[in-house]
C-alpha cells in the first residue's frame, strides 16, 4: 500500500495514510498530544502552539497539528525539551489569563487548567500588570470575557465552518486581538451556543447557566431533545431537581457534539411557572384545582358512559409523547374506546412515503448519511431553520467529502450558498424543477432526497417515482417537525392505519375521522387532546363536546377543556422517540415536576378506572411489544437503553393511502420556535433575533 | 454615499486589477483611499465599501482593526507621524516625539483643538538613513529637529 | 531624488542610474540599457533564465537571502491555475530603506525584472505591495507602468513576442508583518495579514492560491543585471554563494548615514568608516545591528566581517535585509533592547500564544527595567522568555522580537545590571538631538 507511510511515535511503530495529521495518528495510537486550538473537523490554525513535539533531524520542534506525516518519521511526544516548551507556552497564555478559576463556570471542565495541571505552570514569573477587559454581554445567551480568551479560535471556525453563520470575528492584533460579534455589541446569529460549548476555556459563557454551579456537582442525563424533528442527544445539567444546562460534549448522539438554541437552552419550559401542577375541572364554566383522582374518575366515568351509550369519541396525539404512549393510546383507543377517530398534526407526508416505498428496505436515509453520502437534494425545506442538525451535517458533508447539493426551494435558504444548484420554485411546483435537475442528479453516484410538508399526497410518488428513474441509489428524509412526529406515525396514531402502517381495514373497522373532520363534527361528545393544541387556531364545532386536555400548559385547547391533566414533559420521563429520519432513542427522566404525571401513566391510571383489560404499563414493557408487534422496530433494547440510535423500518410492503393532502402542514417553525411549547420557553423568546421567517436567508 | 469622481476612477481601476471573483482583494486600498478623501473610515464608508465589495461588516472590521493607518475618526489637516524606532531614536526622536507633543499641546493620536494638527508616534517608516524622520499626511521630512519641526509647523499653519 | 551623497567605493550596479537627469522616466531607462534584458530574455527559455539567476547567486533581499534561482524554480512549469509575480514593496523592517529609493529612482528596472520573472515562470500578472505610508511611490510607479503600457513593454503581445504581462500596485495601510510573504498574499487578497500555515509556500500556493513568485524589490531590480550581463558576471562581484551587490542602508551614529550599493562581502568596518564617514562625534563604536533589527546585535569588536550571508551566519547574526544600524559608545542597550521590543509587539499579528503573549510581555519587563524597576533574576527571565519564543513561534516574527533580544542580553550583560535596583539609566543624559 503505497499510500500508507510507517513512522515512530514515542518509540512505538505507527501505520499511518500518508499525509495524515501527526496529531491524528498520535491521537488514535493512543498518545495524547495537547492543544488548545487544532479542532478535528475545523480548519487548521497552529496557533497556540501547544502541540510542538520533537522530529528527528527538523532543527526546530514542530506543530503537530499540521505536519503531515512521512514515512520513517521519528517523533517523540514527551521529551524534557517539548515538556518545557509546553510549560512555556502556558506561561504566556497565563500571563493575560484573569486565573479567576474558582468563580469561573468553566472550573472543573476547562482545557486550559487541565493542561497547566499536566505540564506545571501554576506559578508565573509575569510580575506586569494584566491588560483589563470588562466582560461583554453578546446576547441573552452569549457572554465573553476577553482577558480569559486564549485565542484558539475554534468559536470563530464552529460558526463560519460548522453553521455558516459567521456571527464570530477576530478584532484587532497583537495583545489585544480579541473575538468580536457581527452586530457590533451584539450578536445576530442562530444563538446556538456552540462556540460557548467548544470554548476550552471559560472565555465563552451562557446566560442561561453563568454562576449556577460548579459543572461537578450536577448530574448529568443524556436525553433527545423535546423540539425538532431531528433527535440531538441533549445532555441536560441536573442540580437540585433543576434543569440549568444542556449540552453534549459527550458526543454521544448522532448529533455529535452539535446542538441549537431548543437543545442547549430551551429546557426552561420544564420550570415554567405557569406549569400545570394541578389537574383542574370545570365547575359552573370556570376551571378549579381538584385532585388527581377526581379528574381521573370524572374523565373515566364519562369515557365509559360515551361509549356504552356508543357516541362519538375524537382523539388527538401527540407530536411529542413517546412511542410508548403513542402505542398505548392507539390500543386504548381502538380496543378500549372502540373508535378510529384518532390523529394527530401531521407536519409532513411520511405515511405516503412509507406508501410509496413499499417495504424497499434502506430507501430511507439515517441522519449519518447526510454527512457520507456524495450528493443530496433539498426540496421545498428551509433546512437551517427547520431542522439543524441536518442542516449542520450536510454542511459538515459538503466541508469534508465535498458533497455535492442541490436546492429546490420558493425562497432563498442557507444551503444556497454552497450548493452546486439551486433553484427557485413556487411551493407546490417543485417537481418541475426537481425534473430539471434530472441529468445533473443522474450524474451522481447516489443521492439522497430531503423534501418538506409541500411535497405531499401524489406528489411524493411522483418524487419517488423520479428518485427511481434516475438510476442510482437514492434515499429519501421525509421532514417533520417534532421530537415524535415520526413516532406518531408510526404507532398508528391515525385514523387509518395502525402501528406499522397497517391499514385498519385489517380489522375489520372502518377508518376513522381526521383531525379536522373531528374539530368539525357537529356531533362529537369527547375530544381528548394529548399534548397537542389543535384549538390554537380555531374553534370546536361541537359546542356540547366534553374536552379533556393532557398538557404541560394552559394552551387554548386546555382552556375550552373540561377536565385538564397535567403532564409531564419528555425531559421528565423515559421512553423512546422517533425522529424524522426515523431513527429511534430512549428518552432518560432528568427531573420530575410534583403534580404532573406522564401520559403513559394518565393512560394506565384511566383503563384501570374504566376496567379495561390492559395497564398499568411500565415504558420498557410497552417498549418489548412495540418490538415485538410493529414492523421495523425491532432494534437491540440493550443498545438503546446505552443511549445509541436505530434505524427503523415501519412498514412490510406496500399498503394504500388516502391521500388527503390537506392534512398535512407543517407548524412552520424556525430556529427560535418551537409550536406551543416554544412559547413557554424564555430562551427563545429573549433573544432579539426574529423569529426567522422561513426561506429568507 | 457618494465620492469624488477622483475617488471612484480609482476605484475602478482597482476592481479591474485582481482576477475575477476576487474583487475583495480591493479592500485595503479602497478602505485607505476612502479614508485619504473622507477623513476617517467611517460607519457610512464602511458600509458602501462593504455593499461594493460583497463583504460584512464584521469582515471589514476585522480588517481595519488590524491595519494601524486605518482610522476610524478624522486625523487633523496635518497629520504628523514621527518615527521613534530605532534609527530615529538614536538620533533623537524621542526627544523631538516631545517636543513635538509639547509644541502641539496633543498627544498619541490627538488632534488639535481646531483640527489643523494630529499627532502620531509610528514605528519605522523607511527613512532609517535620513533620521529622524517624519510624515506629513504622505510627504516625508528627513534629518529632523526640534528647530526645523517649528519652522515646518509654521509653515503649515499659514494659509496656502 | 536622493536623500544622501553617493560614496566612490559604491559598485554601482543597480544604483547605476540614480543622479541622472528624469532617472524614473521610461526615456532615461531606455537611453541606458533599459528593457535590454528583457529583449534578451524574451529570445531564451524560462528554463535558461532560471538558471541564469541560479547562476548569478542572487539571495533574495528581503532578509531571509533564499536563493532566488532556486525559488522561481519550485513554481510548476504547467499549472491549470494562473501563475503571479509579486513584488514585496513592504519595506518595513526597522533600518532598512533601500527599496524605497530603488523605486523612486528607478522604478522601471523593478518593471523589467517583473517581466522577466513573467517569462521565467509563465506569469502574466504582477502587483507591487506597497506599504501604504509609500504613497509617493505608488504615484511614481503607477506613473512608470502607464509609461511601460505606452511604449508597449506592458500589456498585450509585447513588442510582438505574444507574451502578455499585466502590472498593478497594490497598497498596505500599516502592518509590518505584511512584508512577510504570506501575510502579504492574505492582505493583497483584502484580509488580516496573518501568515498563512507552511507548507504549501507561494510558489505552489501563493496569491489567490495560484502559483507566485514573491520577491524583495531589490532582488527583482537585480534581475535586469543578470540577464544582460549574465549571471556569472553578477555572481563575480560578491563573494562565493553571494553573488552581486547589494544596498545597504547605513543609520544610527555615523557621519554620512545613506544608502550605498556596495559588493557583498563588502567589510562592515571599512562600512562604517570608509563609507559612512566613521562614527559621528569622534566616538568610539559600540555596536551594529548589521540587517535590520530582527538581526542578533554585533558588538564592535565583532565588525571585523565581510557582509554577506554565510559569514553573518557563522557570526550567529544575519545579514537580513541590509539595514546596518550603527551605535556609539553612548547607546544604552537596555534602551535599545526595548525600543526593539516596543515595536515587534506592536507589530506581533496575534494569532499565536508565543509572540503575542512573548512581545507584551518583554514589552512591559524591559520598560521596567529601562526604569530601574528590574531585579537581577529577571535579566535571565528577558532572554529565558525570548528563547521560549524562539523557534516556537506560528512565524518568524516571533524568532525577529526574540534574535536581537537574546544577543543584546548575552552581549551587554552587565549594561542591564547596570539597570538595577532603581538605579537610573546610566546612558540617558547622553542621547542628545544630533544638531
Ligand atoms: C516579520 C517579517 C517581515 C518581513 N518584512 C519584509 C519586508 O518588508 N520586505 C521584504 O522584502 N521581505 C520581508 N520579509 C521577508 C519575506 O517574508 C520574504 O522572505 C521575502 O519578501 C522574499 O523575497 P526575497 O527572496 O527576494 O528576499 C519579512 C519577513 C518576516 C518574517
Ligand atoms: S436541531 Fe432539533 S433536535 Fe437538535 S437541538 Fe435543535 S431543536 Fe433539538
Ligand atoms: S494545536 Fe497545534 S498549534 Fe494549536
């Protein structure tokens, strides 16, 4: 192999590819080599010159972070000579450094401490006086503290590379050369917080978190994130039963390290003061505080009587609840309620997808193949705003493998600026010009085809029908909007098909009512609304409907209810969630609000009362019949429960649809909302940044 | 905003100088040249500059921020820069630097009160064998001293 | 114009002109051999101009003396990418101001050594970097390259050869680090002159990420010289491995401080005194900065030294770019140690941890000691820090603040203990205005 070179390190035979980074091969032959600036995936800088090692015959150390490897290199890593130099430079780097360590969030958690620890700089000989910079405060999430900057710019390269925001500049020279935001004082940007987190030290520091503890005194629950469609693992900071921070710099999602303003920050909503900690009634029109099993017995005692008396029962889901609680409300509504009047706010068309791929395994794209496959289409979706994480890993693609994108949207959006081609269409049009796209796509070695809620109905057929034609493998991402959109789907939380997208003719019953048929049936006696706020917008026909409400909030659903139960959120619970690429997680309980219970138990604590034949049910047993009973989810529990991510496959073969393009609507979020729940998330609502309209860039 | 007709000829000329596509090139001159007419490297300049150029408003901070002749309010009529490095200071720039500073009554980077004069201490402007040396706006005073800085400011403050 | 009288013991070569009548118009170069060469070279392959200036044993000028043959050689013959010829104009190193009266005087010998480089290389494109305090040279030589276009030595098919070649000046606006060579392609591409990571170097990678040869003005004014008269010719007037003349700018405390075109290998004492008139006030001579204050100081008994590359070496300083700064036995060292350092860390660019943190902080310990505030222990911390920098930093502005600094505390050790325990600056009264 001519390509691969063999070199020392530190005494030890290393194979290597040549021209890989000395500091890569060092890293993954287990030899440790420091540095502040070099960031694997980011641009070189050599820098801070931490990573200087010895070469044989170079007359001077070199920077590890940019050398090349050759063949018969001999380096060493931790010669006397490179130790001091290392001591050296953190000498420099201290002489500006505040060393305010102990009041400093950054304590405990912080490269450049960790390093003097290792290399021994603790005491200077800089006896000047420090230069003074008083700390800025960017945005409600972003301060900087210049004196504590060492300038490794990795803030700098994670916004322009990473997010293609370029919200972070370099100011100045010399000394006093310091990181700069683009507004001036301020920042305007996505707020996503990932300069805060890559920052080594505690130069960058959240608004959110700043002074609330010290990182090793809370506990730390890796969980999905609650917002979007994407699934980032958020590693929530958990200290005296508070939620005070999110990250991932575990890396252990298939986020990697990456999270949006909603994951890092929008937590809040879990303290909320407004949060329902009460189940209330409404006695003589107005809602009062009762006790959980009055409302649990109000609510059973007229499901039972509605359906003895069979009338009409409407059941919408939720976006967000697990997939248990999906599937468990489906049952306890087919079987328990006898109806399938039963929906949920469909943001996008995966059902016809699912439909038109008819059981054709690996058609679907897992959120790794944004950033390995060779070429990818976006049509009608503003990717940056709607949905991050992809966003960010087929920038990462593109940065990395040179991947090659195409959009095909009514507005300018983010990736234009460097996709191969981009095209404007009308929404609803976009097959016309996805046609025209048709000989550069066929060019490609593999494709994978990313399309929002306007491709709907027939008209994602036909999308599928031209991914097909164009003779090369192409995976497809249907784009919806919430943590379980897809979950929803798939465990059947629709009137026609059950879990795995089995048509619910099967069984005998006739399809039931759709979400608006349900809010517009003159007739309906119960409307209960899981986590969702359907009345947001419009009013319910029924004027005699009982209306039960399960939801952390007061929404406007909740305020026309009758009974309302108060939830948990999913960052008080376990289960599993689906994202948008149909990849399945497991949600981990970091905190617990007193007086709220979880959907999954509401729906135990009511079958018990209605003595129906199924419940109490525990998360992980419903998980095991979800597995056993619903196509394509059949995935490793231990793996899950260990926090990795799975692909799902939810349906056998081909089943029919109804196309009812109407349904289908995306909530037309943007990066700072996020549907109700976004309203009860003061993060979002702090930052001056608009609220993005979507396909404006 | 608008400038001289002098001023946007060589702008022209500029963009037409570097390869294409890469007109940012042009940066640092316009910036120097907007500066020379207007006075300073204002908000106004840098935002027209920023439009012609394609280029942010942070890029071109960056930008000016590093360069030390780029400034961001006006120098006086007369701006005078004194070199005190090496060759200079071996041959008396500091003490002309203060005699210069008592004379004007102004400091590093001030500007007299009537905005004829500022001053500017500048590392080594090229004139080491003719020191100590300084600069009037672009025009450059060799083997200076305290006697025939005097004159020179008289000089200036006269009306041409 | 020339700024000082002109020495008999000059070799005047690439000063050939200056004192002529209109020296920087294209009349007076063409009446005196002007685009000669480049005629000539015009007849030759790239390959035999290259190694024509292999011959000569041209070192650039601008400080680091690399051999130029050699340098335009590692430009790719064939390149998919256009090629450039860029001129460092920067001229900022403290003591030097050579390439400053080269363009003044004779701005079109700079245009003729551009285009032959042009042919050597296959570029069609050349900008001068001028720093942006040059504003006079600027007019002059964009005066000169409107005259080159009106008598066809520039633009398209030149004098019918079809060889094109297009020159622009391009100003800096204050920053000594542009004049290194990456830092300068960063700021002619409109950006921070930060240096860019090494490996590639321009002749692979150089302005707009194409091919570039980049030299001192001075080595592209020498490259007419060359190709006339050949390189051997050249190469006889120095001395082995140093070929030519060069200019050395001659400051501090001599009686007839100038630029002079002397041979290389020309001795520094016979400098100071046969060429620069001997050391002002009927002093006796301390010290040399022999190229530039990034060069390691030469203590007077040290001057006895032919001037050219190799030999400074040996010497453990360099000949830099020929900025000889000379100082009598009244310059307080520990003054100068400062002045020094005042400057590269007002000049540091920032990006990396040892110069920007190594020059403030030399800055501020040796303002301090020029104050009598030192303490013995720190003498050792001035040039312990300084070799901390050394070698270890991002450019070689880091190795430029550290060189002089360590030699100006190994050499005048007992000048910074004289410093002191509050003791004030035993030189401070004598640094008078030269009157
Ligand atoms: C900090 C620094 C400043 C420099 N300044 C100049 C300069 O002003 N002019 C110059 O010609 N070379 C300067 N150089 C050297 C250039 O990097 C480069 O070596 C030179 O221009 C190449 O031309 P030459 O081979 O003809 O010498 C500088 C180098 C450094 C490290
Ligand atoms: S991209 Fe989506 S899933 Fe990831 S952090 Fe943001 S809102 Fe949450
Ligand atoms: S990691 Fe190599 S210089 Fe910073």
């Amino acid at each position: 192999m001519a390509d691969r070179v063999k070199l020392q390190i530190d005494g030890k035979t290393v194979e290597a590819p040549a021209g890989a980074l000395l500091i890569n091969v060092a890293r993954q032959a287990g030899i440790d080599i420091p540095a502040f600036c070099y960031y694997d995936g980011l641009a070189l800088q050599a820098a801070c010159r931490m990573c200087l090692v010895e070469v044989e015959k170079a007359p001077k150390l070199l920077a590890a972070c940019t050398l090349p490897v050759t063949d018969g290199m001999v380096v060493r890593t931790e010669t006397a000579q490179v130790r001091e130099a290392r001591k050296a430079m953190l000498e420099f780097l201290l002489t500006n450094h505040p060393l305010d360590c102990p009041v400093c969030d950054k304590g405990g958690e912080c490269e450049l401490q960790d390093a003097v620890f290792r290399y021994g700089a603790g005491e200077s000989r800089f006896t000047e006086e420090k230069l003074h910079v008083p700390e800025a405060q960017w945005s409600p999430v972003v301060y900087y503290d210049a004196p504590r900057c060492i300038l490794c710019y990795r803030c700098v390269r994670i916004c322009d590379e990473g997010l293609g925001v370029r919200a972070l500049g370099v100011v100045n020279r010399g000394a006093t050369t310091e990181i700069a935001p683009n507004r001036g004082d301020h920042l305007e940007c996505d707020e996503c917080g990932m300069c805060i987190d890559i920052c080594p030290v505690g130069a960058l520091t959240s608004g959110i978190y700043r002074y609330k503890t010290r990182p090793w005194e809370m506990k730390h629950v890796g969980t999905i994130c609650t917002h979007c469609g994407d699934g980032c693992k958020t590693t929530l900071g958990v200290y005296g039963g508070q939620i005070i921070r999110g990250n991932n710099r575990d890396r252990s999602g298939i986020n990697d390290e990456f999270l949006c303003i909603k994951g890092r920050y929008a937590f809040d909503f879990v303290h909320h003061p407004d949060r329902l900690r009460t189940p209330l009634v409404r006695r003589n029109g107005q809602l009062v505080e009762t006790s959980w099993a009055e409302a649990l017995d109000l609510v059973a005692r007229k499901f039972s009587e509605v359906k003895a008396r069979g009338r009409k029962f409407g059941v919408i889901g939720s976006n967000r609840t697990t997939n248990e609680e999906n599937y468990v409300l489906q049952t306890f509504v087919r079987q328990g309620l006898g109806t399938n009047n039963l929906d949920h706010h469909r943001t996008g068309d995966v059902v016809s997808l699912v439909a038109a791929l008819a059981g054709r395994q690996g058609a679907l794209a897992a959120s790794a193949d944004l950033y390995q496959r060779k070429a990818a289409l976006i049509v009608a979706a503003d990717l940056a705003q709607q949905h991050p994480l992809l966003a960010f890993l087929l920038r990462a693609n593109w940065r990395h493998h040179q991947a090659r994108v195409y959009v095909v949207t009514p507005g300018p959006v983010r990736e234009d600026s460097y996709a191969v081609r981009s095209v404007r269409a009308p929404s609803g049009e976009e097959l016309a010009a996805v046609e025209s796209l048709r000989d550069a796509l066929a060019a490609e070695p593999e494709l994978v085809i990313l399309f929002g809620d306007s491709v709907k109905g027939e008209r994602v057929r036909r999308l599928v029908e031209f991914g097909d034609s164009l003779g090369i493998s192409v995976q497809y991402v249907c784009l919806l909007d919430y943590s379980n959109s897809r979950g929803a789907a798939d465990m059947g939380v629709l009137p026609d098909l059950l879990p795995g997208y089995a048509p619910v003719e099967a069984s005998g019953a006739p399809p039931g009512l759709t979400l608006p048929e349900m809010l517009d049936a003159p007739d309906l006696d119960v409307l209960w609304v899981i986590g969702a706020n359907p009345l947001a917008r419009r009013a319910l026909t029924s004027k005699e409907a009982f209306v039960v409400v399960q939801d952390l909030f007061l929404t406007e659903t909740a305020a026309r209810a009758d009974v309302i139960l108060p939830a948990a959120s999913a960052y008080e619970k376990t289960g599993t969630v689906t994202n948008t690429c149909g990849e399945v997680q497991r949600l981990r309980k970091a905190v617990e609000i007193p007086g709220t219970k979880s959907d999954l138990e509401i729906f135990g604590l009511l079958a018990r009362r209605m003595g129906l034949p199924f419940g109490p049910w525990r998360p992980e047993e419903v998980w095991e019949e979800i597995r056993a009973n619903v196509s394509g989810y059949n995935v490793p529990s231990a793996l899950l429960a260990a926090g990795g991510a799975f692909p799902t496959f939810p349906a056998s073969g081909l089943h029919s649809v109804r196309p009812k393009p109407e349904l289908i609507r995306s909530a037309g979020d943007t990066l700072f909302t996020s549907g109700t729940l976004g309203r009860y998330c003061k993060t979002l609502s702090s930052v001056r940044e608009a609220p993005g309209t979507l396909y404006r860039s | 905003m608008t400038f001289s007709p002098q001023l946007e000829a060589r702008f022209e000329k500029l963009l037409r100088s570097y390869p294409p596509g890469r007109q940012r090139a042009a940066l640092v001159p316009m910036l120097l040249y907007a500066q020379d007419e207007v006075g300073a490297v204002t908000p106004e300049v840098v935002e027209e500059i920023g439009r012609r150029l394609g280029v942010s408003t942070l890029e071109i901070e960056e930008v000016i921020s590093y360069y030390s002749m780029l400034r961001r309010t006006p120098a006086g009529k007369h701006h005078i820069q004194i070199c005190t490095n090496i060759s200079c200071m071996l041959l008396g720039a500091e003490e002309l630097w203060e005699h210069a500073c008592r004379r004007l009554g102004i400091g590093h980077r001030e500007v007299t009160p009537d905005g004829q004069f500022s001053l500017e201490e500048v590392e080594c402007i090229g004139a080491c064998s003719w020191a100590p040396a300084l600069l009037v706006n672009y025009d450059y005073h060799h083997h200076m001293t305290p006697e025939k800085l005097d004159r020179l400011i008289e000089s200036l403050r006269k009306p041409q | 114009m020339l700024y000082n009288e002109p020495s008999p013991l000059e070799v005047r070569l690439l000063t050939r002109r200056f004192g002529l009548p209109n020296s920087a118009s294209i009349e007076t170069y063409l009446a005196t051999e002007g685009y000669v060469a480049f005629r000539k070279a015009l007849q030759m392959s790239p390959e035999q101009i290259i190694e024509e200036v292999k011959i000569s044993n041209l070192r650039g000028r601008g400080g680091a003396g690399f051999p130029t043959g050699l340098k335009w050689s590692f430009v790719p013959r064939q390149s998919p990418k256009p090629k450039f010829v860029v001129v460092n104009a920067d001229e900022g190193e403290p003591g030097t101001c050579k390439d400053r009266v080269l363009m003044e005087n004779d701005p079109h010998q700079l245009l003729e050594g551009m285009l032959i480089a042009g042919l050597a290389v296959g570029a069609h494109t050349g900008y001068i970097y001028i720093r942006g305090e040059y504003r006079y040279l600027i007019e002059i030589m964009d005066r000169a390259i409107e005259e080159a276009y009106q008598h066809g030595y520039l633009g398209k098919n030149i004098l019918g050869s079809g060889f094109d070649f297009d020159v622009y000046t391009h100003t800096g606006a204050g920053s000594y680090e542009c004049g290194e060579e990456s830092a300068l392609l960063e700021s002619l591409e409109g950006k921070r002159g930060i240096p860019r990571i090494r490996p590639p170097f321009p002749a692979v990678v150089g302005a707009f990420q194409c091919p570039t040869v980049l030299n001192n003005v001075e080595t592209f004014c020498a490259i007419p010289a060359i190709i006339r008269d050949g390189g051997a010719a050249f190469a006889a007037l120095g001395t082995p491995k140093n070929g030519g003349t060069r200019l050395f700018a001659i400051s501090g405390h001599v009686n007839r401080p100038g630029v002079y075109e002397l041979p290389m290998g020309f001795n520094l004492l016979r400098m100071i005194h046969e060429v620069a008139g001997g050391i002002r006030n009927g002093k006796k001579l301390k010290a040399v900065i022999p190229g530039g204050t990034s060069c390691p100081v030469l203590k007077a008994e040290e001057c006895d030294i032919p001037m050219d590359f190799d030999s400074l070496a040996r010497a453990k300083s360099m000949l830099g770019s020929g900025g000889v700064i000379v100082m009598d036995e009244d310059t307080c060292m520990v003054k100068v140690a400062l002045r020094i350092m005042k400057f590269y860390a007002h000049e540091s660019c920032g990006w990396c941890v040892p110069c920007r943190e190594g020059t403030l902080w030399l800055k501020k310990l040796l303002t301090r000691f020029h104050e009598g505030q030192g303490r013995r222990s720190e003498i050792d911390l001035i040039g312990g820090l300084a070799r901390n920098m050394l070698g270890r930093t991002f450019c070689p502005l880091g190795d430029a603040a550290a060189m002089p600094t360590i030699s100006l505390v190994e050499k005048f050790y007992e000048e910074f203990e004289a410093h002191l325990d509050g003791k004030p600056c035993p030189y401070e009264i004598k640094t008078a205005v030269r009157v």
